[in-house]
C-alpha cells in the first residue's frame, strides 16, 4: 500500500460509516474489465474497489498460469475429466441437488468424487438430465485436502485475507472452495457468509451471476422478511407477498467466461448460473475494508436469536450464553471467538511492526510475508481497523455480559497494545 492509497483510506473510513459502505450503486449497471495484468497494481484495486465495495471483472490473464488452467481442462475447454480422476478420484466430496429446496438452500450429501464424475459424464450423455436430479459439487476444501497439487496461486488483490489467515491460525477450518457442476446447476440467492467479499475464477466454462448491492435485498424480502429462494421466479411480482419488490432495482448482470475471476463486493447478494459445464475457484474474505460490516452482521444475528427466544430470558439463568451458543451454531463464530479473531490479526500485524522479517519467513508462504508484501502502511490500517471494531465490541453490552476471564490478553490490555503500536510506526 502506498501513501496515497493509505492517506485516501484513512479519509474513507473517517467520512462514511460501515453501514453506508455498501450502499454504492453503479451507474447504469456497468461493472469494470480489468485486462491487463502488468497495469494494475495492489493499491489501484484497494483504491476503486475494495473501499467503496464496488465489483469488478479480471480478465483471464491473470490466471493464465494456474496449474489447474492447463491440468483440468481439455483442449477443447471442457473440465478433464480423466485428469481429475487421477488425481483426485479417492476423494470424497460434499455435493448438492440444484432440483430440491430445503428451507433455504439445496440439499447435500457427501460422495466419492469418481461416483460424481461418473454422474456427470452420464448427464451430459443423457442431454443433461437424470433421475437423481442436478448435482453440484460445492464448497470442496480441495486445497487444504491436497496441499501439494499445484491448482491456483492467489492473486495479491485477495492477499489480505484475515478470515483464512485466522482459520489457518487455529487449524479448525478455512474458506477456499473448488464448485464443479453441469450446465444448468446453480446456486439460490445469497449473501456470502459473514457478509464477505468473494473472488470467484473459473477454470473452464461459463457462470452467469446476478447481483444485488447491499441494501437491496430488504425489497426482495417477503411480508414475513423472509429472502427469496430464487429471484427470478414468477412469484415475486405477488405484491400481497413480496410487497416491496417493485421498489428493488434490477440486478446488475455478468458472464464470467472461462479464466475470469469476479470480485463479490461485501454484502452483495447474488445468484449464480452455470451456463456450461464448469469448474471455478472461490474464496471468501474478510479485511480491513469491510471487518466493521461483519461486526454489525454479527450484532444482528444476535439480536434475531435474542428476539427469538425471548421467552426464555427470565426463567433462564445462563440466556445470555445460550444466545451466543445459538448464534455460532448458525453462522459459525460468537462473540468471544470474533474477539480471538481480531487479536490474532493484530498480533500478526504488530509482530511484523515490531520485529520485521527474516529472509527465511519472507520466503515462505505464511500470513506475515504476505503483510510484509503488502508494506507496513497496510499493516497500520489493519491495525487502525482493528482498533475501531475491537473498541466497539469492548464497549457492546451483550459482551460484556460473558465470562471474559478466559481471554488473553483482556481487550483493554489488547487495545492498550494496538494504539501503542500505530503511534510508533507512524513516528
């Protein structure tokens, strides 16, 4: 990050509130083609992009050297499936049906990879059509299950990367996806978890995506403030169901074509059609830019599950827990592991401030080269961003009510050690 870049976010993040971050909207739907690769630097896509949460397309030179590029696809730009096999065959994978609604989403299983290759191959010879519906491979941790193969490389615009950089941490989980399917396979009307930026490349094939800006979602809602399970069907146009819907803007469309990589701004919300057969590659993010947008995605998960058991709050004892123990169980963190988030992204950031790098790490593929590579201005708006969210979670009455004696340090202390640490690197 350079100090142009640093001095514009600073003023960004001083003039709007998280809340207003989203609430862009592109002039006649148009969305940005990034072509080429040696004219676009790190801090032009943080500049026009990643600050006021805009989506953009990259064109497929920027994953022309991918391993998967040239390894999982055939000649004739259809996904290798001989290739995959022998690669991957023994692999189990989670996969769902794009026929069958349940609740919200499609429904999962978890397969061989060589009984859903064998699927695949026998929809595609029956004119895309089969007994056992539309199956889509989704939300494959291919990576983290086979670290050695050499797939993709992450783009450096996509390197500050606190959600994989903590679940790395902690060993627990991660959020790189492989989604393999047949023309036809789509995925429901969503928004990405936590409220997420997403990038998306396709390897081969080709994905049409419709997306909303945040904001616009409540007009798609039902009377019962319920989203849509698809946007385009028929009954949205009910006004005695969906009685703001004439209200929303059309949804900004794109076709991704093979190569392409899509940024997902923060809180879009989208829906995704595979108009081939396609392999892509996805990653779900969290950074600076959009970390204060996860923090009031958290506050009203809480506050849904407060308002849903409210009934219970007098009789029980330990109410304010079992909220937080509700909440995890549906989006996957609480408050008190939001907080452990927060401190290993600082303490990685304040380790490089304080102590830099050897040659040995700065060579390695870890979390402090990569904010070694993004400059110690990066680092301190991290850390400024850091200090913003961490002092309101501190200050949050809910918090405040857990048993905080088990974090280390305390968020005081924590605090304390972040302002200290961006005065000296800003002397």
């Amino acid at each position: 990050m350079d100090r142009a870049t640093f001095a514009c976010s600073t003023a960004f993040f001083r003039d709007y509130s998280s809340s207003s971050q989203g609430a862009f909207c592109l002039p006649g739907g148009h969305i940005d083609f990034i072509e080429k690769v040696e004219s676009f630097t790190y801090s032009d896509f943080f500049r026009d992009y990643l600050i006021p949460n805009h989506p953009c397309i990259f064109s497929a030179k920027f994953t022309e050297d991918w391993g998967s590029r040239r390894s999982w696809v055939t000649w004739d730009g259809k996904p290798n499936f001989d290739y995959l096999l022998q690669k991957f065959g023994e692999a189990v994978v989670p996969v769902a049906n794009c026929d069958v609604k349940e609740y919200n989403s499609n429904p999962k299983e978890q397969l061989p990879f060589k009984e859903y290759i064998k699927y695949w191959k026998e929809y595609i010879k029956n004119d895309y059509c089969s007994s056992r519906g539309c199956l889509y491979l989704k939300d494959w941790h291919l990576s983290r299950a086979f670290p050695e193969q050499d797939v993709y490389t992450t783009p450096v615009y996509f390197s500050s990367d606190w959600l994989n950089e903590y679940w790395d941490a902690i060993a627990v989980d991660d959020y790189r996806f492989v989604y393999m399917g047949p023309k036809g396979s789509w995925t429901p009307f969503h928004a990405d978890v936590f409220r997420s930026y997403s990038w998306s490349a396709n390897i081969c094939g080709r994905k049409k995506w419709l997306l909303y800006p945040a904001g616009q979602e409540e007009y798609l809602k039902d009377r019962y403030g319920n989203l849509p399970f698809d946007v385009t069907a028929p009954g949205l146009q009910d006004r005695s169901v969906y009685p703001h819907y004439n209200q929303s803007q059309p949804p900004v469309e794109i076709v991704q074509e093979a190569g392409e990589i899509v940024f997902i701004p923060s809180g879009w919300h989208h829906q995704v059609y595979n108009l081939e057969d396609t392999i892509s590659i996805n990653h779900n993010w969290v950074n600076g830019c959009n970390v204060a947008i996860m923090w009031c995605f958290l506050q009203d998960e809480l506050a849904a599950v407060q308002r849903e058991i409210n009934e219970w709050k007098d009789p029980m004892d330990d109410w304010h827990l079992q909220c937080q123990l509700i909440m995890k169980s549906c989006t996957g963190i609480d408050y008190k592991e939001f907080y452990n988030f927060l401190k290993v992204i600082a303490e990685n950031r304040i380790s490089v401030l304080e102590n830099g790098l050897d040659d040995e790490a700065s060579a390695k593929n870890t979390p402090k080269a990569a904010i070694s590579t993004l400059g110690m201005l990066h680092a301190v708006f991290d850390l400024k961003r850091t200090v913003k969210v961490l002092t309101s979670l501190s200050a949050n009455e809910d918090f405040k009510k857990l048993d905080l004696t088990s974090l280390s340090p305390p968020p005081e202390a924590l605090l304390h050690h972040l302002k200290a640490a961006i005065d000296t690197a800003l002397l």
